[in-house]
C-alpha cells in the first residue's frame, strides 16, 4: 500500500519545505516531490509539521516504570508513553548496577524490542554506568560504582551481542582505555559519562575513537586548577574538538535557556544530541520516587535529590525539548528536529533514519506549531 502525506511543512535537515507530498511504501519513504503520484492513502497533516521520527539516545523509563528493573510488560509500558510524544526509536538506558542486575535488565529489554505491544523501535540499550566516578555520582547509586571490570564487561558484550549500542563511562578510571578499545573493536560507542577527567584523561580515549558526552554540563568535569595551573575538563574538550558530539538535556532545568544559546552558538546544529534522560516517574502525577535506589522527588518540572543539592534526572519526553529548543530558545524548528533526529541517527550509525528521504524508513511524526504530536507512523 502506498500512503501518500500532503498538505504539511516537511521538516528537512537544513530546513522547512511547503508545498511537496511525501510518499510511502513498505515501510520506507519512497518519494518527497511535487509531482502527484499513485497512492492508495492519503493523509492531510493540515498544515502542521511533517517530522521525522524523534530518536531519543539516553532515557530510562515512564509511567512508574524503570527500564532497568528487568520487567518486560513495564519496559513496554515505558517505551509505548514515549512514542506517544513521538520518540519512534530509542535506546533504553540502564543506571549503575550489579552484573546480575544489568544482565537481568539487557534481557528483558531484548524480549521486549520484539514484542508485538512494542510500538517504538528499540535499537539497542544504552549502558549508563557502573565505571563512573564516585565523585561525580549525580543521582547514580554510589554502591554500584566501580572502576572497568574486565571480565564482567567482556562477558556482558559477548552475551549481548547486537543489544549493547552504547556504554557511558569515566575515562580517569585505571582500565578505561582498554574498555574502550573493546567497545570499539564490537561496534559499541563509547561515551563519556559521570567523570571527574581532565583533558588529558579524555584525549587517552578520544584518540581511541571516544567522541561523544553524556549529558553535558550534568556531572561532568570542568576547568580545575593544579598549582595555579589551569586544566580543561569535559566541558572544555567538548567545545574545542568539532567532533565531539555532545548530549543535552533540553528541558529547560538542567540546561538553562541562556546556556543553551551559548550551547548552540558554538557547536551549531550538527554536534549537539537531544536527549530526554527520563526517569521512571516521567508522565506520573508524584511528588516522590527514587532512581536506582536512591531518593528523589519532582518539583517545579524537574525530579532532583531530596536535598534539592542536584537534579535526578528529567520527566521530560521529546516533544518538550523541541517546544523548549524553539520558544525558550529560539532555534528554528528544523535545527531542533535535527538535534532530535539526524545527529542521533549519525551518532549510533543509523543508516535508514532519521531524515524524510526516499530509501529511508518511514518513521514520521505530525505536529503543530506548539509541538502539539498529532500523529505518528512508525515504518
């Protein structure tokens, strides 16, 4: 069946195009043209938006429910809340953990990608800990962390083979280059995560292919001095190396909007990922939960410590990042998509994604001017 989608804005990489038709078949965008051509379905967007899909990188779970808890009927319960705001692919992210408990949760999330209730795409799961630094722990349980375990993480890799995608850690830890080398070798990115690591620390794994951060400016180093002298942290080796794609939570909490603009203005649109990092309570009415067994609770927005020293994470879903990107901001609403669509899909090499172009798949999201999601089609 050829489904045909008109009268919208079609949202491209560099920007926003009237007055053309996009056309489906089999799951895959075979045509975004002027011409009229054969279809068998028609659907009017009404002038609102015509996206693709959002591709959320760094999230752990909704409605109550934790993607790391090894429950497969809440990991879909979670995944499901987040594609109805338009996330159409995703990658379920753990916290730090026991072995037992990450391989608990790596299988559960594995039987629930092909479950016939799983509306998103689950590209693979994102490892989030536990070689972290103590220090920078955030709302990560500070009994799980732990410098790199050799044996437990290549034993992790060679189970999971196809699910690990991604592994967040902190490069000053003694073993970190290795593991890094292993993820490389397996196809696995590496990011940097909850760390304390100057600029020589990062360059020992950027030079081993490491170019991506975890939630910038959330639990990451920056500039420290020794003896008078200045050292850059992550924050500084993110903005001097171009290829250093960074994560931001853009829910207006964790990175005010005066920030962002300085965010924006000097990695541009091609280096910077949207990520949501929400937590089990996102899309609860709660005033308290906790994140890997530690406390939090939400308040004004946003779930932080019960001390209020730090946040815990976001209840954010996509489609307030993109409203916060273009109305706090100020960003142009195909620079936000791109953030949210085709740097994610380059970042975890997703060949089909990402973009509204023929021979890519079909992953499409319709909404309004406020970011209001009025439809969504997954392939």
């Amino acid at each position: 069946m050829i489904t045909k989608i008109s009268n919208g804005i079609i949202i491209g990489e560099n920007e926003t195009i009237k007055g053309k038709s996009l056309y489906a078949k089999d799951g895959m965008i075979t045509a975004v043209t002027n011409d009229e051509l054969p279809f068998d379905k028609e659907i009017d967007a009404g002038g609102c938006y015509v996206s693709p899909g959002f591709i959320d990188l760094h999230l752990h779970g909704a409605m109550g429910n934790d993607f790391a808890d090894g429950d497969v009927d809440a990991i879909i319960k979670a995944a499901n809340y987040h594609y109805s705001h338009g996330t159409t692919t995703m990658f379920p992210t753990t916290l730090s953990a026991s072995y037992e408990m990450l391989r608990k949760a790596l299988s559960a999330v594995a039987e629930a990608a092909v479950s016939k209730r799983m509306l998103p795409h689950i590209a693979g799961v994102h490892l989030e800990g536990p070689y972290f630094s103590k220090k920078q722990c955030g709302a990560q349980n500070p009994d799980y962390i732990t410098p790199p375990n050799e044996s437990e993480y290549l034993k992790l890799i060679d189970e999971f083979k196809g699910i690990i995608k991604r592994w967040s850690f902190a490069p000053e830890l003694e073993g970190s280059v290795r593991f890094v080398e292993s993820l490389t070798e397996n196809g696995i990115v590496s990011s940097i995560g909850h760390s304390d690591a100057k600029y020589e620390d990062v360059m020992s794994v950027y030079e081993k292919g490491c170019k991506l951060i975890t939630h910038l400016y959330s639990c990451v180093s920056t500039i420290t001095r020794e003896k008078g002298y200045r050292k850059l942290g992550i924050v500084e080796c993110g903005y001097l190396y171009d290829d250093i794609v960074v994560e931001a939570i853009a829910d207006g909490h964790h990175i005010p909007k005066e920030l962002f603009k300085m965010l924006y203005k000097i990695k541009g649109d091609d280096a910077v990922c949207l990520v949501t990092d929400a937590m089990s309570c996102c899309g609860i009415d709660a005033e308290e939960s906790s994140i890997g067994g530690v406390p939090c609770k939400i308040k004004n927005g946003v779930a932080c410590l019960m001390d209020e020293s730090g946040f815990a994470g976001s209840i954010a879903t996509a489609d307030r990042l993109i409203r916060f990107c273009v109305n706090d901001v100020g960003i142009p609403i195909y620079s936000a998509v791109k953030m949210m669509t085709v740097n994610p899909a380059k970042v975890m090499g997703l060949e089909k994604k990402g973009i509204l172009k023929e021979g890519y798949d079909a992953d499409i999201v319709i909404f309004d001017e406020d970011i209001n999601i009025k439809e969504i089609l997954v392939k």
